[in-house]
C-alpha cells in the first residue's frame, strides 16, 4: 500500500522506468509521509494504435483526478 501503476508507449529503457519509479516513489514519500519499502510501482507498455482504448478500460473502476488529452473522463 499504495500501488502506482504506470501505463504509457513502448520505447523506455530499464533504466528509464526505474529512474521514474523511484522518483515517483519519493513523490508519496515527501507528499503522504509513507515509508518507501511499502510503495510498489509497475509499468504496462501499450502500444500507440490501442493506448486510449485499453487504459479507458482499465481504469473505469477507478476515480480519475487528473485527465489527459487522452485519457478523459
């Protein structure tokens, strides 16, 4: 507890993901005063032609606070 799951293009390199998991990590850490090892972060790679579709369907359930030009409520 939390969980942050992360959905964007192929293309990023391991390094890249880890980079941007750890800074999301401190993110809940300096925000909510969690302690790090209780943060878990995973990435899903979608491809372009079927990003809007997939993640609209994966976060129907899910309270959307922030919209994108893609993602919309």
């Amino acid at each position: 507890m939390p969980h942050i799951s992360v959905s964007l293009y192929p293309g990023r390199t391991e390094e890249a993901k880890a980079e941007m998991a750890k800074k999301l990590n401190q993110c809940l850490v300096d925000a909510c005063g969690w302690r790090p090892e209780d943060i878990s972060v995973s990435f899903a790679e979608i491809s372009a032609d079927h990003f809007v579709n997939e993640v609209t369907q994966k976060i129907a359930s899910e309270e959307l606070l922030m919209a994108s030009d893609y993602i919309k409520e």
